[in-house]
C-alpha cells in the first residue's frame, strides 16, 4: 500500500481534535520559548519586562550558570564543590550505564524464557506479572539499607547493579520479541557448530538490536533525568538532574533570581533535546506492550 | 555432554545472575521492608529489635486522627482519578489521530512526546515561574487586577499541580499506544472504509481492540502506583509541599528523604498498610479489565 493511503478525511471530530492539539502545542511552547527568552534578561529586566525581548541580551548567564551551577558534597572529611563538567561526567555515567543493565537484562531474560520452554520460564514470567501488578508501597528505607548493606550505596557502579532488573514491560515487549523469531536460525547456527552464547550475542541480540537501542534510548533519558535515585542513593555524586535541584533551590546569591535559575534548566534540557532531535523517529511508535495476563 | 544439557547449562549461568538480583532487590527489600515495620529502632545498641503490632497500631491510629495522612490518602485517590481519567482518554483520542494521518501528524506526534524526554525538574520550573510570574503578570497588564500565582495559592495551588500532571502526561501513553495501533493491518481499515464505516466505529470496533491490551496495562499499573505517584511534588517544593497538596507517594518520599534510622520503621508501617489497602483494588480493577472489554472481530 502507498505511503499516506490511509491518509483519512477531515471530519467534525477530527477536526476538534485537530484544534485541541492546536491549543496543547501552543501551550507547550509559550512557557518554554518564555523560559528561554527570560534566561537572557537580567533581574531587573525580567522583573519590569515580563514578555518581552531582552533590553540586553545577556548570553553571559549561560557562563555564569556554568561556572555557577555546583553541588557541595562531601569528600572525605571535608567538603568541596561538584561543578557542571563533573556533573555531566556523573550523568553520562550514571546514565549509560543504568540504561545499559536495565535494557541488557530484561532482553536477556526475555530471550530465555521465551526460547527455552522449561518450566521455570513459565514460573518466572508468571512471577513478573504479578510483581508488576502488586503494588509495594514504601519501601525506599529498606532499600536503602539494602544498599548500604550490599555496600552499592554512593557509587555510581551500585546503581548499575541496583537498575539491573528484570521486573518491568520491557522483558514483556522482549518476550513477545524473542517469540517471533523464527527457529531455523538457531538451529542453522547450532548446525554450524555455534553454542548458545553466540546464538544470543551474534543471532538473536543483532535480530532485536533496533528495539534494543529504542528501549536503550527511552532508558538513557529517563536515567539521565532522574534526579530523587541520585539524591537519595549516590550524594556524593551528583549528576546534573540532582544538580539541577539543588540549583534551584537556592535562595541566596546571584543565583537565586528567576532567569538564572531558568537558564540553569535550558542548559540542562539542551543534551537531552539533542539526543530527542537525532532519534525522535525511533522513539516515537516503535514500541509495542501487551496485557498483563 | 548432550545438546540438551547444554541448553540447560547455558539457561543456568544466564539466568541465575538476574534471578540472584531479583531475590535481593526486589524479595529482599520488601521482606526486609515488612519485617522493618515490625521493628522499632534501640539508640543504645544501634540496631533494630522486634516490636510487635507497634508501629502499625500507631501509624493506624495516626491515619484516623491526623489530617496529614488522611489527606495524603485522599488526595492520592483524588489526584491518581483526575488524571487517569481526563489523561487517558484524551491520549487514546490523540493517539487515533496521529494513527489515521490526519494534517501535521509528525509534528503532533514529536510534540506530544516531547514533554516526556524533558526533566520533570526541567518543566517543573519553567511552569512553575510561568504560572507564578508570567501569568498574574499578564493578567495584571490585561485585566489591571493583581493576581496571586496558582501555585503558592493555597485555594488554587491543587488545581495547579493536577493541571501540570495531566498536561505533561501523554508521551508514554501516546507512544505505545501509537504503536499498538500501527499493528493494526491496514487491509482491515481500507475494508471499513470502503463499507463506509465512521472514523467513531473504526476506533471502536477495529483499533480499540487492538489498544485494549495496552490501555488495560496502563491502568492497572496505574492503580498499582496510586500510593507511590509523587506526582511531582518534590520537584515543586522539595521538602516542604503543604498539606493541601500532599499524596502519599509524595509524603513517603520526603519523608525518607530526611529520615534518620530510627525513623524508618514508622514509614515501613505507613506502606505495609497503603500496600494492604491497595492490592486487593489493583487486583480487581486487573479482573474487572480482563472481564469486559470490545472484541475484534466485532464489526
């Protein structure tokens, strides 16, 4: 069928929704076109100029957040000041390898128990769903002692540990996956003396490696913007999200002022934007989950 | 050694490493999470020692006699069905939009997701001083009148946040749900459009049956988290949300935040029975979803 067949008829409905849509994307980007324009007014501009553009366009905020925008944590036994190139080094690190265990894990054992039918497989998927659907509330406390006991707490190579987890959807989109995948591959590559080490990493793994980086990236962003694990679990290492945080709650200094603490959330939203604009098109519908049956 | 075995051998080491991970992180924090709520914190020896029914007696009577937790309890449930039910449906309804390629559909499509790829701190304090500063800024420059921003009005400040979290809410709905509908054979609407089926009985008897799967998934885990959503309220106001605003997922957070050691048995019993409350209603929403439902085949 020719691209864009489907393309439908402009009816009442669609077209109320079309106006809905309108108003949300207009929504949308008022506040952060705002965001952006008030992160180049100084104070006392942005205070008597709510709207408008800058009287002075003052890109020197953006050096200064840069140079600004540090988290004292503890080092030893004293103290010292994480500055935003360290801080993006945390993130890139926290980050990457977060997305990396939370994504290999679950395809991992997706691959298994959808391709060796051992009763275990069954258990363990069974297992899965329930844990998805039973609600644990409250439980960060003994979570973190948890972490402390393991000794994963404050380190960056716990929260790998800590992220690698097989309990979420995406061993469910995984599985369905893995299913598809016909069985004359496997046992091609076992008729020509392959084990099932290189089956996984050299067969299967290529054969899904398109929804492994969506998941990957989905991974990644959600890592990389996520602020309260840092926070909690690794502070002494704060990475940019965390950061960002503790920015913004400053209530002293030259930092305190709205478009300061606005060009220290542009300077953290600019990566993440990036890396949207270059794989927007995979993320978007690429990704499908069933029921919970 | 035999094909057999060494399919066995290689599922072993495979999965033992995940298996070992799960029974740590996710049997043993919540059986640890359990038994600290039977426990109670000994300064002298810095150590838990069993205490019984204790803190869940307490936290119990707390519920019933503090307005901080039933408020938290109330404004779970009333925060967690606002949004699913205006959230849902309207990203359902988007969803179909961008599925039938309607007008700038990619641009829809990226825009809607957008919101998900950005830092809820990010969003949070950009419609935070938009809505505190911009907002009563123009109204008083239109209107001429002084306006308190919504956020720091006690009487407004509730409808803010619900409006921030419904508003910033469709990017994971929408991309999977897309998805779910991109599965639909195409073969099936040209038929339906040939017969002349409405765009309202396409999406119900063609597209929703394929969505349901999906949007069954997201509510129920939607009820599962009612008790766990922050509903980013951290982001708004750190450690000192006031109580107006305050859900439970919030309060567990904040608290744990600041905790000290011997704080963390009250908190285990504060979750041990939101987790007792909620898991029954997650389970019949789940059943309840599994029951009813469009068929298929249907049209």
């Amino acid at each position: 069928m020719k691209k864009g067949a489907l393309r439908s008829k402009i009816t009442p409905l669609s077209a109320v929704v079309f106006g809905v849509l309108i108003v949300y994307v207009v929504l949308l980007f008022v506040p952060l076109l705002w965001a952006l324009i008030s992160s180049l007014k100084a104070d006392m501009d942005f205070r008597n100029n709510l709207f408008g553009l800058p009287k002075k366009w003052l890109f020197q905020n953006y050096s200064d957040t840069f140079l600004g925008f540090y988290v004292t944590v503890e080092s030893g036994k004293a103290f010292r000041n994480v500055f935003m190139p360290e801080q993006f080094l945390y993130s890139v690190l926290y980050a990457g390898g977060c997305a990396f265990t939370a994504t290999f894990v679950p395809c991992l054992v997706g691959y298994l128990t959808s391709r060796f039918k051992y009763k275990f497989s069954g258990i363990l998927t069974v297992v899965v769903i329930v844990c998805l659907t039973l609600p644990v509330v409250g439980s960060l406390p003994s979570e973190i002692r948890m972490a402390r006991f393991f000794g994963l707490y404050d380190h960056i190579w716990g929260m790998w540990i800590m992220k690698a987890n097989f309990l979420n959807m995406y061993l469910l989109v995984f599985q369905a996956i893995f299913s598809g995948v016909q069985g004359e591959f496997t046992e091609a590559a076992k008729i020509d003396g392959a084990g099932n080490t290189r089956i996984f990493f050299a067969i299967m793994l290529p054969l899904v490696s398109q929804t492994f980086l969506t998941v990957y990236i989905l991974n990644f962003i959600g890592f990389w913007n996520d602020y309260q694990t840092p926070l909690i679990f690794m502070p002494n290492i704060p990475t940019v999200s965390y950061g960002l945080y503790i920015f913004n709650r400053r209530t002293e200094g030259q930092f305190s002022t709205i478009p300061m603490k606005l060009t220290g959330s542009v300077l953290v939203f600019l990566p993440v934007l990036a890396v949207f604009c270059v794989f927007q098109k995979r993320l978007v519908g690429n990704i499908t989950i069933g029921g919970l049956k | 050694m035999t094909e057999k075995k060494k399919d066995l051998l290689f599922y072993i080491v495979a999965i033992s490493l995940p298996v070992l991970q799960f029974c740590i992180f996710y049997i043993g924090v919540n059986f640890n999470s359990l038994l600290l709520a039977f426990q109670e914190y000994d300064v002298a020896s810095g150590s838990y020692r069993l205490c019984g029914f204790t803190n869940l007696s307490n936290v119990w009577e707390e519920f019933f006699n503090t307005f901080l937790l039933k408020n938290g309890f109330f404004n779970s449930l009333k925060v967690w069905a606002l949004t699913t039910v205006i959230s849902l449906p309207l990203s359902l309804l988007f969803s179909f939009f961008i599925y039938k390629k309607f007008p700038l559909k990619n641009f829809f499509k990226v825009a809607l997701f957008l919101p998900s790829v950005i830092s809820g701190m990010v969003t949070v304090v950009i419609y935070l001083y938009f809505v505190e500063r911009a907002i009563p800024g123009m109204a008083e420059k239109l209107f001429g009148y002084e306006m308190v921003g919504w956020l720091g009005n006690v009487d407004t400040q509730f409808g803010a946040v619900l409006f921030y979290n419904i508003f910033y809410s469709f990017g994971g709905y929408i991309l999977l749900f897309v998805g779910a509908m991109n599965s639909v054979d195409p073969s099936v609407s040209e038929a339906g459009a040939l017969d002349g089926v409405s765009g309202l009985r396409e999406f119900w008897y063609i597209v929703f049956p394929k969505v349901y799967p999906t949007f069954c998934t997201f509510l129920v885990l939607s009820v599962a988290g009612i008790f766990t959503n922050q509903f980013s309220l951290y982001s708004f106001y750190g450690i000192e949300a006031s109580n107006n605003v305050m859900t439970f997922g919030y309060y567990l957070y904040a608290i744990t935040s600041v905790a000290t050691t011997a704080e963390y048995p009250r908190i285990a019993a504060i979750g041990v029975l939101m987790t007792l409350f909620v898991i029954p209603i997650t389970l019949l929403v789940k059943y309840v979803l599994g029951k009813i439902g469009p068929k298929e085949d249907a049209v």
